[in-house]
C-alpha cells in the first residue's frame, strides 16, 4: 500500500473505537463511527429547521408507504426513511443558488432543498400539479426555481450531470457549489470513476456524497465491492475525501461545510461517504428477505431523527413540547400535501405530446 | 463563393458558433492541442483558448454526462466523439439523460449540446470503427439527427444544430471530409434542421439517399441520365424529424423509389422511410419500394470484401433498374 494511502487510511479511522457498537468492522480500513456529534454551534432556529425537515421527510415518506399500498403512487417508490441526516444535513449548509442532483430515492433531497410537499406528493400521484407536471413520477422529481436538478433512474447517471453542473458555475466563475447524491452501489459504476477523475482532473466545485445504506438493492457491500471504504477511493485522484457518520445531521452538515469552503473557495471537489442505513426494502415492492429484522433493529437504535433529538434536549434546545408542536406542524403538512395531490387534477392529454422538443419541427 | 473541404465547412460553423455564443463551448478528445484528430477542429484553441476548447480524457461517459448536466445550467456544448463508434460508451447519458430529461421535467430543462463526429464506414479499421448506427438515435424522441452530405450542408446545418435548443446528433462522414463544394461565407448562413433537399430533379424514379450515399446516388443518377432515365435524388438531411412530406411528394411524381443507405438494413432509417411511404404513398408506388443497404454483416478489413460490404454506383443503378422495371 501506498504510503499516501496509508496516511489517509490513519485520518479516516478515528480513535475513539466503535464506541456505538453499531458497524462492525467487515474489511480491512473499515473507518468507525464517530463515538459523538460535533459541538453545536448553530442558532436555534437553524437547529429547529433540521429537527423540522427530517421529521417531516420521515413522516411524508411514511404517507408515502400508506398511499402506495392504496394504489395512490405507481411504479417504482423508494423510500428515504433511515436516511434523513445525510440529505438534511449536507443540504442545510447550501445556499439557495447552490444546486442538487440525485438518484431515484430522492423525496427527501427535494423536500430539503425546498420543494414544496405537496408539489413533490402531486407527482407521485401523477397529477399536474407535480413538480414535474406528472411527468416524471417518484423517480424524476426537478424544480428548476430551487435549482433541484433531479432525481435519476440509471444507477450513477446524476454523477458526470452533477459534475457537468459544476463545470458550469466554474465556466461562468460563479461560487455555486453542487452537491451530487448517490448511493453506494454507484461506486462501481464507470460513472463514478469517470466523473471523479475530471472533477478533480479540472478542479470542479462538485460535492460527491456517497449516501452508503450498505445495500445495492439485495446485495450487501461485502458482496459488491472489493475495496468497501468508499472514502478511501477519493485517493485514486488525489481528492479530499470524509467518511462521516451519516445518522448523524450535524457530522454531515459540518463536512459539508468544509467541503463547501473548499468548493467556493479554490474549486475544489470532495468526496463525501456517509454511513447509512434504509430501514424500508429498495422499493415499495423489496420486502427485504436478505437482511433480518435484528439488524434493522440495530441500525435503529441509531436512528438519525433519536440521535438528533437528545442532541437538542441536552442542550436544552428542544423540549417535549416544542417536539410535539412540531409533529402537528408536520402532520397538517404531510395531510395538506395529500389533500393537494388528490385534488390536483390528471395532467391534460395534451401534455403527452409536450415537451418532446423544445423546439418542436413539424412535418 | 468560395469552394471548401467539408473539413473546413464544419470548421468555419464552430469557429463562428464559437464566436456568436459565449456560452457554446466544445469539448472531446484531442480537439484542442492536437487540433482534431481529423482537423475540423484546427485553430480553435489558438483563437478562443482553453477554457473553451477543451481536450478530454478518453471517458466518453463521463464527459457526454458533464455536457448534458452543463446544458442543464445553461451552456451550449458541442461535445466531438473522436468517432461515433465511441459515442456508444456514451450512450446511457445521450438517452436515457440528453434525450429525455426535458420530457421528465415536466419542461423544465431543455438540453441545447450537440454531439458531433464523424461515423459510417472508413477505409480500412473493420467492424469496431466502420459502422453507422445513425438508426438507433433516430430510434428517440428528444433527440433530432442530422447528416450532411455536402460541405455547404454541413456549414448551414452545423450552425443550427448549435442554436436549437434541443441535443442534436450530428453524424459526418469521414470520408466526406475531403469533399470539396461552394460554401457560404456569411456568419447568419444557417440551414434549418427537418427540411429535406432535392438534390437532383427527375421524373422516372426517386432515390433518396444520405450522407456518403449521396455522391453515390448523384453519380448513378448521373449514368442513368444517359440511358434515358430520369431520377430525382432526395437528400434528407436531417434524419429526425424526417422531412418525409419532400419525399412522398417526389414519390407520387415519380412513382418508383430506391433508398440507399451505407447502414445495416435490419431495423434501419430505409425501413423506416419504406414503411413511411407505402404508408402514405402506396397507391402511387408502381414497384415494390426498393433499399439498396450496406451488407448485414460486422464491418470486414480485407480491402475486397470491405468494397462489397458498401454500396456503391453499379448496385443503386441496378437497384432503379429492377424498380422501373428495365
């Protein structure tokens, strides 16, 4: 091994030991979690933000799982639920102007980089009131207004888009960053390599957020991957990397915001690797056979919305009835958000025929 | 006018895009500091520097992707394959990502980037460099396909490819690069995609045809001249849309047609375009439409076999001959 990556392999592991009890250690250079948060340094109302916007992502999703099993949403549904920190966390250190781009589990980092609930449950349910007028469906959630470049289908396809994404702020010099989400399954797609070489080959102000939920649809990281410390792969072009626990809000806001001074500042990109968990299958039709119910249980003895949670209550930042204020805030908008997507009507029929071209021919 | 290489016809488009737009940029591999692998890129570093003319690694993926996420944000990338036989490895991000991503936006985000290089057969590189796939783009809505023949054609069309709004294939012929033709110096001189040309008027029979199979059309109709058989030769142009209206027109005029093609005949354009006009045209048809197709096998090396693969003037003669029945 490289002395290089010995080095990184050294900065990565941290020496508090698996203090949470939670990863165990399949591989050689398996990084361990951080045994606590990062000190707060935030305002109130930005920590009451977060609280707000993971609890409501998790209880939109679990609208979601309702509505799917009433035939409400079709096709393919896959549900961000475990997730929260890693999509909350890294958006709220964003500015407006800065863009998204993600995969297809992507409720979430919409909701985050504020599309409106209802926009995003209207096309679930495929009405024109959806965020992409029907068209697009779960997979395909965009709203240009927010500059969410998408939710995409192809495992890996959003990583040379994210990266295109940033070679345009750079070309027009301006300090927009972008953050690209994906799953780790995306890792050993040629889209990964590919892209990071140019990011870093042209120095791109591109975040690449590994979003490691430890499964590829069935198929765990063990059985997919001959190098599974995600982080460790930024070496392989000289890239900054972080391996973050991604249950964990503030640890990823935090090395977001580093890799975001290193974005705005010198152009340069990052790897992020956020350790995860999905507590729901791949999709709405996954019913998870390959994993057993005390392993989920494991994870959610960790869960991002818990951990978050005695955060604030220790820091005498949240109390019992600020939560419970928020839950009915979060209730009224998950229900608001249904309502609208019921009574939003189909998308014309003439919206099959539009936006083909957007400079159609006739002939 | 001047007379210019096709070479240099698509070379005055992308230097005078280049020019217009400063949000166009071209990007591929060896189009900068090499000056183009076949020289349609010569000079362009020079005149507009590094930033906008950029040499890529070889990762056809990667960057056909970072085009389309650019267009997302408001650029106009022409992106150059080396050859569209490498365009293959780029082909998740052409359709599933350029392709549809205004359609699943609901409107949002149209894709204005041009992929552009030369594709069909070459001389002498087999069966991975010597093929036209211009079909399986055509396949997709989203997409528009454009394949000039002549240098004049490939200087109009060029220049409209790179102000539509929409991902744009453009297919040139390598070994039309060479071909030398009056090419309109003027910067506003575009040709609009979707509009087909009669290359030749006639009145026996119609024979439409692309891109290399054009000078190869125009020479059979050429020798045919002299025998007495008059044909129009249709060039399309662009292959989606297809200007399908300029053909059935010269069909019920003509009431013969042979579609010459240097691709596979299998699920190509000619099927397409056959289906078109005995769709459309059938009562007027007095033969059976005929294709005249490159060979349905892989591309071979050897020189002999290589000339039978592709075809040429003799077989689009033979090929009017059998549908007017001489």
């Amino acid at each position: 091994m490289s002395s290089q990556l010995t080095e990184r392999r050294e900065k990565l592991s941290t020496p508090a030991g698996n203090a949470a009890g939670v990863l165990e250690a399949p591989a050689d250079g398996e990084p361990e979690i951080r045994k606590s948060s990062p000190a707060i340094q935030e305002d109130r109302e930005t920590l009451l933000k977060i609280f707000h916007q993971m609890l409501l992502i998790r209880r939109f999703e679990e609208k979601c799982a309702e509505s799917y099993s009433l035939g409400k949403i079709g096709g393919f549904c896959h549900l961000y639920i475990g997730q929260e920190a890693v999509g909350v966390g890294s958006i709220s250190a964003l500015r407006d102007d800065d863009y998204v781009i993600t995969s297809y589990r992507e409720h979430g980092q919409a909701i985050a980089k504020g599309i409106l609930p209802e926009a995003v449950m209207a096309e679930l349910y495929g009405k024109a009131g959806g965020c992409s007028k029907g068209k697009g469906g779960s997979m395909h959630l965009f709203d240009k207004s927010v500059n969410f470049m998408g939710g995409h289908g192809i495992v890996g396809g959003q990583i040379p888009l994210g990266t295109g994404l940033a070679f345009a702020s750079k070309y027009r010099e301006s300090d927009q960053v972008t953050l690209c989400f994906f799953g780790e399954a995306a890792v050993n797609q040629g889209a990964f390599h590919e892209s990071l070489n140019m990011a870093q080959l042209w120095k791109l102000p591109c975040i690449y957020i590994c979003e490691n939920n430890q499964y590829g649809m069935g198929t765990s990281l063990a059985r997919a991957m001959s190098l599974q410390n995600v982080a460790e792969k930024a070496s392989a072009y000289s890239m900054e990397s972080e391996f973050v626990d991604g249950m964990d809000v503030l640890a990823m806001r935090r090395a977001t915001q580093r890799a975001i001074k290193r974005a705005r500042e010198n152009y340069l990109p990052t790897l992020i690797e956020a350790r995860t968990y999905r507590y729901m299958g791949h999709s709405m039709s996954d019913p998870g056979n390959y994993r057993t119910r005390a392993e989920i249980e494991k994870y959610q003895e960790r869960d991002p919305i818990k951990i978050f949670t005695a955060t604030l209550k220790e820091s005498s930042i949240l109390t019992d009835k600020d939560i419970a204020d928020i839950e009915a805030r979060v209730k009224e908008e998950v229900e608001r958000a249904v309502r609208f997507a019921e009574e939003s009507p189909e998308p014309d029929p003439s919206e099959l025929y539009a936006n083909v071209y957007a400079n159609p021919i006739e002939n | 006018m001047p007379v210019t290489t096709m070479r240099d016809a698509l070379n005055q488009a992308l230097r005078e895009e280049l020019a217009r737009d400063a949000n166009v940029f071209l990007m591929g591999e060896e189009v900068a500091e090499y000056q183009g692998a076949y020289k349609v890129t010569r000079g362009l570093l020079e005149e507009f520097g590094p930033k906008r003319v950029i040499d890529t690694p070889i990762t056809e993926l990667g960057f056909a992707g970072l085009g389309v996420g650019a267009a997302m944000a408001g650029l106009r990338p022409i992106v150059e394959f080396m050859t569209f036989n490498f365009s293959i490895l780029a082909i998740d991000q052409i359709i599933n990502s350029a392709a549809k991503m205004l359609y699943m936006s609901g409107g949002q985000f149209p894709i204005p980037i041009v992929f552009r290089g030369p594709g069909g057969s070459a001389y002498q590189v087999s069966s991975q460099h010597s093929q036209a796939i211009e079909s399986w783009y055509a396949y997709f809505p989203g997409l528009k396909v454009v394949m000039p023949s002549t240098p004049a054609d490939a200087k109009g069309l060029l220049k409209s490819a790179v102000r539509d709004d929409d991902p744009v294939i453009f297919i040139e012929q390598e070994r039309l690069y060479g071909l030398k033709g009056e090419v309109p110096e003027n910067d506003d001189f575009v040709i609009p995609l979707g509009v087909a040309e009669v290359k030749r008027e006639g009145t026996d029979a119609t024979i439409v045809a692309r891109s290399w199979m054009l000078p190869v059309a125009m020479k059979a109709a050429e020798e045919l001249a002299k025998d007495g058989v008059s044909c129009e030769v249709i060039d399309p142009r662009t292959i989606r849309p297809l200007d399908i209206n300029t053909i059935v027109e010269s069909v019920k005029k003509t009431n013969r047609v042979v579609i010459a093609e240097e691709s596979h005949p299998f699920c190509g354009v000619g099927a397409e375009i056959s289906a078109a006009i005995s769709e459309r045209a059938f009562d007027y048809l007095d033969a059976p439409v005929k294709r005249v197709s490159g060979v349905d096998v892989p591309m071979p090396y050897a020189k002999n076999l290589e000339r039978r693969a592709i075809p040429d003037v003799a077989e689009v003669i033979a090929a009017v001959r059998a549908v007017s029945y001489l």
